[in-house]
C-alpha cells in the first residue's frame, strides 16, 4: 500500500470513530476535504501516471460520444458490434477487449460514437488493471453506459459507481449549486440566493474546508441546498457531470418476474446483446440523454435539406448554429429565417440570440 493509500485509510478510519454532532461538524468537514485532496493526487500523482496509455486514445469523432464500460465478459463487445457493426472480440472468457474499440451509430442524422472499453475490475481508479486509463476515457464521454450482468449481484453495480465517482466522474447529477470565486484579500464572503436557509452548509464549515485549500478569501454564494462534498466538488474544479443508463444484459435468462423488479430500476435499460432485445430501447434512450436537437439548413431559393441536419445540443442559439457551421459566418450575419415549433410566425426573422428547437429550418441572411 502506498504512503497515500495509507494516508486515506487512516482519515476514513478518523471519520468513522468520529460522532457526527454540531461539535464535531466542522472537523469531519476538514477531513473530508484532507480526504478529497489525498484521492486527488492518487488519481494523478507526481509525474503524470494517469496518462492514456497505449490503444486508450481514441480521437473523438461524430457528435457525440458514448462510453461501454463494466466489468469484464458482461457483454460489451457483444453490444459494439451488434450497434455499429464494428467488429470486437468477444469470448466466454474475460479480459477479450484489451484496447478501446470504437464504433459508431447512426441515428436520426446524428453520428454517435460509440466507445468499447476494456473491463475494469474493483480498484480501477486506484490504478489496478490499467483502470485509470479506462476511466479517464470515460470523463471524456457525452454520456456513459454501464453495462452489467442481471445474473450476477447488483453489488457490482454500486462497485462501478464508487470507481466513477473516485475519479470525478457524477453520474446523472448536475453542477452544484454553488458560485465559488477566489480572491487576492477580502476574507470570506459567504452568502446564499434561495429563500429557504442552507441545512448543511453555514460559514463556520464553508471556512473549515477552505483553509484545508489555503484558501483564505473567496465569494461563496449558494443559488440552492448544498452539501459539503459538493463544497468540495466546485473546490477541486475537476469534476465532470456525466447522463448514465445501465444497460442490464442476459435478460433472456431470467425469469418475468425478475425482469419486472429490474424494469423498476432508474436509468435503466434491460436488454438481451446476444439475441438483439430492446435495441431499440437503447437508441431511444441514447437520444434522450445525449439531449441533442436536429436543425435543418436551408439554402436561399432551395427547398431545407433533410437528409443531413445539424445535431446541436438543447437550448442551442442561432449563434451556436452558425459557429458550428463555420467560425466565420456568425462576423456575416445579419438576420436568421426560421420555420419551426421556436417561432410564432413562418417564416419569422431572427436575430443571434434566438433559441432553436428540434427540427427547426434555419436560413442564414449574410451580410451584404
């Protein structure tokens, strides 16, 4: 075990012993803290270890990219070429998948990436079984499926989370509600927006975990209920929020009644890799929380081209829809012409700041 492997055993040992009272919150809070900056330097220590690694990097390509990860012979390889018709080595045994595999799906115009990592085991963000690597391609997914075995233990289900979650990665969670700003001098401002007062945070433990940062003058303005792992979260500054479905696999070998229990379980998607059940339950699912929106582009004196739209994610402006066009259309632009659900008129003229909705038809009016 190394010296900070043993430095973290013996924080959560103190955080164990400790009675959580109002005396004693302040300094489970600093432990906390300790301990969050201890996980830090494991998952990137000195010198730069968590790199990618041979075969992990993987250029990112398409409009989105989705991450296959679970433990080893749970079926992802299965599930790689069934969707995307990229071949990945798939057998009984495990560990078949040694390298990223990608593939891509394509679905209602949009082109999906589709990425099949190799099985990661507990410990993986500690660094066993190449897990770093695996996970750190994960952080780069617009959403992760994980997929797992509905014949084994649901424990394995809580295992993957805990590795994700040691790593930065918060599945289905959105950013605190936290503003957090540093300064040069000023001390703590601390604050909050909601009508309703905090239940766990209080400038007293906001200031504890602070000087475990050194930090000695921030802003800190709550716009809603926060924890102190939150706190913590919009400290480090290297979190990401990432949508998951678990995709639970060899439904074809269970019963009704336990397919019932399993449909009961959020983000979830029961499914069979080797007999190609819910497929399409899974693509479904995909669009869902990828949140992408189709734009059709229409040239002038030309009917809107159908067949190739712009995939742009929710609440996208006019602006966004010409950057991704091209960098330089937005310095050309005088007025957009909508036709869709985002307008009251058809055509209605816009400007850059107008919210686009699925399948609208955009017409760029160029300047002159």
């Amino acid at each position: 075990m190394s010296d900070t492997q043993q430095r973290i055993k013996e924080i959560e040992d103190e955080m164990a012993r400790t009675q959580k009272n109002k005396a004693t919150m302040s300094h489970l809070c600093m432990l906390k803290a300790r301990l969050a900056k201890l996980k830090r330097e494991l998952i990137t220590p000195k010198g730069g270890g968590g790199g990618g690694g041979e075969g992990f990097d993987v250029s990112k390509t398409g409009d989105a990219r989705v991450g296959l990860i679970g433990f080893p012979s749970v079926g992802k390889s299965t599930l790689l070429t069934k969707l995307t018709g990229t071949y990945s080595v798939s057998a009984e045994y495990e560990f078949t998948t040694l390298t990223t595999v990608p593939g891509v799906i394509n679905y209602k115009g949009a082109k999906i990436q589709l990425l099949d990592l190799p099985g990661i085991i507990e410990g993986a963000k500690d660094g066993k079984g190449r897990g770093r690597q695996v996970i750190g391609v994960g952080r780069t997914c617009n959403l992760i499926m994980i997929v797992l075995d509905c014949l084994k233990s649901l424990e394995h289900k809580r295992i993957i989370e805990r590795e994700l979650e040691g790593f930065g990665i918060r599945l289905n969670k959105k950013p605190p509600p936290i503003i957090f700003k540093r300064k040069d001098k000023g001390g703590l401002n601390f604050n909050y927006t909601t009508h309703v007062k905090p239940t766990q945070l209080n400038e007293e433990i906001v200031k504890s975990v602070l000087q475990e940062y050194k930090i000695h003058s921030a802003d800190v303005r709550l716009t809603g209920d926060a924890t102190v792992d939150e706190l913590i979260d919009v400290i480090e500054g290297n979190r990401v929020y990432t949508p998951c479905i678990y995709l639970l696999n060899k439904i074809d070998q269970i019963t009704i009644e336990e397919l019932d229990i399993i449909y009961r379980l959020p983000h979830c998607v029961p499914i069979s890799a080797h007999q190609e059940w819910n497929f399409d339950d899974i693509l479904v699912k995909i669009w869902e929380y990828l949140d992408m929106i189709r734009i059709y582009t229409k040239p002038k004196g030309q009917i809107p081209d159908y067949n190739e739209p712009v995939i742009m994610p929710r609440n996208c402006t006019v602006e966004d829809f010409c950057n991704k066009i091209h960098k330089t259309l937005v310095h050309q632009f005088k007025h957009a012409l909508v036709w869709g659900s985002s307008v009251k008129h058809t055509p209605q003229k816009v400007g850059k700041e107008h919210v686009l909705l699925d399948e609208d038809v955009v017409q760029i009016v160029k300047k002159k």
